[in-house]
C-alpha cells in the first residue's frame, strides 16, 4: 500500500469519526470574527488606527474563498487567523499527502483545534488545483467586481464649531468656527479582477471642511488612487499610485495597521506583506508613487519611490518666496476644517525610497530593507530632556536584516535594524507548538533611546521603536474538550526617561482569558488583564511644589465576562460585563463598569441584517474607561471609550436589493452626570451626542 493510499483510508475514517462534530457545530459568524480581531487589537492601543485594510482582505475571502491546495504562504498569512506554525503545518500536510478532498481534512493537520477549523472556515476553500488560466484584458473587463460605496456621517446635535457667529467676531478669532458642514462624506470606488488585477479611488471629506468651495474648490480635501498588478510571471507586484510598505517585523517599514498585544497571544509576528495599494483614508502615512517587485526563482527585490506632500506646524516661512523653512512636528490628524490646520495642510514635501532584496527557501527567509527619506524643512523639536534623541533635521535613512525560519515545530523570526545615527534597535521571536494541546511564543526586543525610523512599526509597548526594552511570553493550552486558556505576560523598561516619566521607568502588563463552548449555540469567556507602569506624580500630590517629579505605579485592572448565544437561527444575543479599577500611587482607586446587550437578527425571510445595543457604563473618570468594539457599516468601524455615566445605545441596519447594500445606523450615548459635552469646537450643550450614519454599494 503506497502512501498516498493509506492516506486516503485515514482520511476517509476520520471524515467517518468527526463529520457528525462538525456538522453540528454553528459556522462562526465571520462578521463577528472580523469584529473580535479588532476589538482586541483596538485594546491594546489608544492610537486613532485605520482598520479598513483588515475588513478589506476579510471581505474578500468570503467573496474569494481561499482554494488551501494552491494557497501560498502569503495568502495564508492574509487570512489573519493562523499563525505562523500553522500556515507552515498546511503547507507541509498538502506537499507530504497531495491535495486535500474536503475541507474537513483539517482535522488531520498538526495543530488545527476544532475550534481553529470553525473559524476558518467561513475564509476558505478545497477543489482540484487546475491550471491557471492565461490572462486577458477581455475576461478581466468582463468578469471583473466592480464596487462603488458612498457613505454619509453627522452628529446630530449642534456643536459649538457649527454654530452662528456674527463676521465681526469671526474676523476677530478666525479659528473660532469650523469653515464648512457639519457633514462626512465617505466615496470608493474599487475593481478586482482575481488576485490580478486591483485598481480603485477613495476621497473624503471631513466633517468642518469644505465642499466644491473656499479652500476646496476641487471637491474632497483627500483624495487617492491605486493600480495594482500581481502575479504576472516575474512581475510579483507592481503598485502605481498610492501603496503600502511592509518589510520585515517593523523596526524599518512598517506602514498601515499592525498588530499588538492582544488575547491572540500567539499573534505576535508581523506578516509583511511588501507593496500592496492602499486605499484607507489616513492622510499622511502611505507612500505615492510607484513600487514594484520581481520574482526570479527563490530572490524577490523591491524598489519603490514616494513623493508626497503631508501636513506638519510650520515654525519658519520666508515671507518673500513662501517657502517653509523650518517645521516643529509632523501632523496625523488629517483634519483641515479651520484656518490654521489649512495653513499647516500639506506644508512640506516628503521624498522617500528604497528597496528590499529577499532570499526565500523552503524554510528559511532572509531579507535586507534599505529606505532613505528627506523632508522640504528641517524638523527643529523644541528640545526637552526625553526628546532630545528623537529625529531632527530633513534627512534619514534605515538599514534592517530580516529573518525567519522553521525547526521541527518551531519558528524563529526576527529583525534587526539601523538609522543614519548609527543606532541600533532589534528583535527576536518565537512560535513553538509543544504539542498539540499547547503553544507558546516568545519575543525580545531592545530597541535604543536615539533609534529613528519614521516609519517603524514593531512589536511593542510604545508607539515608537525607540528607549524600550522586554520580554514577552504567550501561551495557548487546550486542557480538555471545548476549553481553551490563552495568556500573556511582557515586562518592559524605559532606560531613558520618556513624556509622563522624568525617571528612568519600568512596566508589567498581563492578560488571561478562558474561552469555554457549551454547545455549538453557546460560547463566552472571561479576561482578566492588568498593566502596572511607573509614570511621574500629579503635581498638585507633590507636598513641596519645587520637588522635582517622582514616579509612582500606575495599575489599570480590567475583569470581563462575554457569553454569545444563538436563541434560534436567525437571532444571536451576546452580554458582556466588564469591570475595571485604575489605581495611581496610593490615591483611592478610580473604577467603572460597563454593562450590555446586542441583539443580532437576520431574518431568512429578508435580505436585512440588525445589529442593536444597549448598555450602561458608570466610570469615576477617563482614567477608568472602557473600550468596546461597535458594529458598523462596511469599511467603518466604531470603538468609542466609555467613561464617566450614562446610557449607549445603536441600531444599524442593512437591507439589501438587487446589486445594491443600504446600511443606516444610528448611535446616541446619554450622559446622565454631564450638561456639557467635549470641548472646543466640537462641545455640545446637553446630555446626549447622536451620530447618524447612511451607505450605500452598488455592485456591477
């Protein structure tokens, strides 16, 4: 009996033992899987992120299953869901045994749980690996998607920006009102042909800009647009237009979305990806311009060049020739909706580019990323004692070495990398399945205090890849049937003093949660999560006000029960109770909870999707608040911080006609202690703030 026989009747028993499992178990939901992913990616960070490339490559596997007998590595990677053993255990399974013949042969496959399958099923796909057919322009015009999405945003309250000023006072403080509507206006336009051919444009308009007028005679403040190709012989990919670079774990290139610590505890190696088009709605972090990469044999090399203009606060413009002379920061927001952020709009010119050369083997991956970046101004910082080692000036540049590779059941990956300066940031990881009920990952980084890469994206505590130093540690436990124990614990220095510390200070930060499946219309799971940090003293704690600021232990607590349950095929109800104590030094703890329900309906009468909330939140302050994920629109996501006390509600709808998606959703949250809501130009005088929000796609 030849192997590939016996392998057949192995499967052909298995499929026999577990179909009855797997047939009774509910497909996961995968709006809802998308919806937990960024959820804990949002908690691990308070940076305003752009998740819509995440809800892109979802979004397209469940329009494009992945077919596993012809996937690569990337396309694996892509799903989001696999790490980086399991992506190699696929590949190595279809290679030793041939192609699957049912999507249930995970099972067989080092390392899928049950519970793993069900999650990816919804993204994935098995059939005959066939040939792939030759291009041509003719079938790419004829069965190509094309998409169109026009989304529509508002508050629904007055605020003080939008409210009436006689032209007197506005001569006399010009940045005391916003210049247009109150309205966000969202429009896309997107073609896919396979995994060939991507071309598309986005442009928005942010609410207080204007429209067709003043400042924006031409429309949107922003707009950007792509052409990608892939996969054309030894063309891999080449982006004209607006495109992201991702190389490495981070440390060199990293820009656009990248995971942290989260309740994924094994997701901790980045997935870089190369050039690949970009079309979010950040304003400044992407490059424009062209890339490439090319493919011969086992080397891929990327080149790619950017030029661009982005925001930042002019300190110095010669009056006679306008020219910007000097910058104090650079500016993210992307909101130009007063005089001043229109003076600061597109201030200076960036330059950027580079390339990267990769060796890719069986089970080994080596690359070199060189980028090389200057700005039209100089970037002259007010100096402190913790910035004194950031970037200044208009030019740097970043060297990195990349690696990865596989022994047995463990991958190992890591980067190491230089700015102009000379110094020297690196990391080191791991991902090891000890069997097939425990894995655990390991990473280490040492990132210096004068490192500098504008661009840097690693795995870390801070948002830059500067003055840090850790250790992290994650493990998975399966221990019995329907259970699951996933933890994490990273302690971390500072060894240079930073903002909010004037000492040199340290940090522990830990989470574990128990996921638990009663029945295949049952699951939740309980979290506790902690982070300890040193940070300086209030002032007004200081007993003598000229003592110089010491540091003392700030400890954010957070205890979370979720249970989701599906009373009937159509209608999912999910609760969750979280709460949540803040401690700093020996002041009295500062706590909060917040309390939900979500009801999830999809009729099978009707093409109509409901997502409503209701829940309560009573938090001592902002120190103590609580983030939870909101569902959206397509594309849109919502993670609001509840604080203080008060009742939030949303509905969102989507019916579906035809080649045409509506979504409408409405959001309004009620502050029960608070007659004055936000501040400056966006306050509001009373107790609520309701957004009302409106989309439609039209598929042809």
């Amino acid at each position: 009996m030849n192997k590939l026989t016996a392998h057949k009747i192995l499967f052909f028993i298995s499929f026999l033992l577990f179909t009855k499992f797997l047939f009774s178990q509910e497909f996961v939901d995968s709006q809802q899987l998308i919806e937990d992913l960024i959820e804990n990616i949002a908690e691990s960070s308070d940076e305003e992120l752009d998740y819509s490339s995440l809800f892109e490559d979802f979004n397209y596997f469940i329009n494009n299953p992945l077919n596993l007998n012809i996937a690569t590595e990337e396309e694996l990677e892509k799903l989001h869901i696999l790490n980086d053993f399991q992506v190699s255990s696929i590949l190595h399974y279809i290679k030793e045994n041939g192609q699957m013949l049912s999507i249930y042969e995970l099972q067989l496959i080092y390392g899928f749980t049950p519970e793993l399958i069900q999650k990816v099923l919804p993204f994935v796909t098995v059939s005959d690996k066939k040939e792939t057919q030759k291009f041509s322009l003719k079938r790419a015009v004829k069965y190509g998607s094309n998409q169109y999405f026009l989304r529509l945003k508002t508050v629904v309250e007055d605020q003080e920006g939008f409210t009436p000023i006689s032209d007197s006072a506005l001569e006399s403080v010009p940045n005391s009102r916003y210049l247009g509507s109150r309205l966000k206006i969202y429009s896309r336009y997107k073609y896919q042909y396979k995994n060939k051919i991507a071309a598309g444009f986005t442009s928005e308009k942010d609410p207080g800009e204007e429209f067709f007028k003043g400042s924006q005679k031409n429309g949107f403040d922003y707009y950007s647009a792509h052409l990608q190709l892939s996969n054309f012989g030894h063309l891999k990919t080449l982006v004209v237009g607006d495109y992201k670079l991702r190389f490495g774990q981070g440390l060199n290139l990293w820009s656009g979305m990248a995971t942290g610590k989260s309740s994924y505890v094994l997701d901790v190696k980045r997935k870089a990806q190369g050039i690949s088009k970009y079309s979010s709605t950040d304003e400044n972090k992407f490059m424009r311009g062209a890339g490439a990469t090319v493919s011969f044999k086992d080397f891929n090399f990327s080149t790619f060049i950017s030029k661009k203009k982005i925001d930042a606060n002019l300190s110095e413009k010669d009056t006679l020739d306008d020219e910007v002379r000097s910058i104090s920061s650079f500016l993210a927001s992307g909101i130009h909706a007063t005089p001043s952020q229109l003076y600061d709009r597109h201030a200076i010119e960036e330059n950027l580019f580079g390339g990267n050369l990769s060796l890719n083997k069986k089970d080994f991956k080596i690359g070199l990323t060189y980028v090389k970046y200057k700005y039209g101004a100089d970037l002259e910082k007010t100096i402190t004692a913790y910035n004194q080692f950031e970037f200044t000036g208009s030019e740097n540049s970043n060297l990195s070495l990349d690696y990865q590779f596989g022994i047995r059941n463990i991958y190992f990956f890591g980067e190491a990398a230089r700015s102009c300066n000379g110094a020297i940031a690196y990391i080191n990881g791991a991902v090891a399945s000890i069997a097939p009920q425990m894995s655990i990952s390991i990473v280490h980084r040492d990132y210096a205090r004068d490192y500098q890469a504008l661009y840097g994206n690693a795995f870390g505590e801070s948002s830059k890849n500067i003055n840090e130093k850790g250790i992290y540690v994650g493990t998975e436990i399966h221990p019995i049937k329907n259970w699951k124990v996933s933890a994490y614990y990273d302690t971390y220095k500072f060894p240079w003093i930073k903002s909010g510390a004037s000492a040199l200070s340290k940090g522990v930060d830990y989470l574990t949660q128990v996921d638990f499946r009663l029945s295949r219309k049952v699951q939740m799971y309980w979290r506790v999560k902690n982070e300890t940090k040193s940070l300086n003293v209030d002032e007004e704690e200081l007993l003598n006000p000229s003592d110089a600021k010491y540091l003392v232990d700030v400890s954010n607590l957070h205890l979370r029960y979720n249970i989701s349950y599906r009373v009937l095929d159509e209608l999912q109800l999910k609760n969750r109770i979280e709460l949540v104590r803040f401690t700093k030094g020996d002041a009295n703890s500062e706590n909060g909870y917040l309390i939900y329900q979500d009801i999830i309906y999809h009729p099978k009468a009707l093409p109509l999707n409901v997502s409503f909330r209701y829940g309560i939140f009573d938090t001592d302050s902002y120190n103590a608040r609580i983030y939870a994920y909101e569902t959206d629109v397509l594309y849109a996501y919502s993670i609001p911080a509840y604080s203080t006390k008060g009742i939030r509600t949303y509905l969102t709808l989507k019916y579906s006609l035809n080649k045409i998606d509506f979504w409408l959703r409405y959001a309004q949250t009620y502050y029960s202690n608070k007659s004055v809501i936000g501040s400056g130009l966006n306050e509001i005088a009373g107790k609520t703030k309701s957004e009302l929000t409106f989309q439609l796609r039209y598929k042809f």
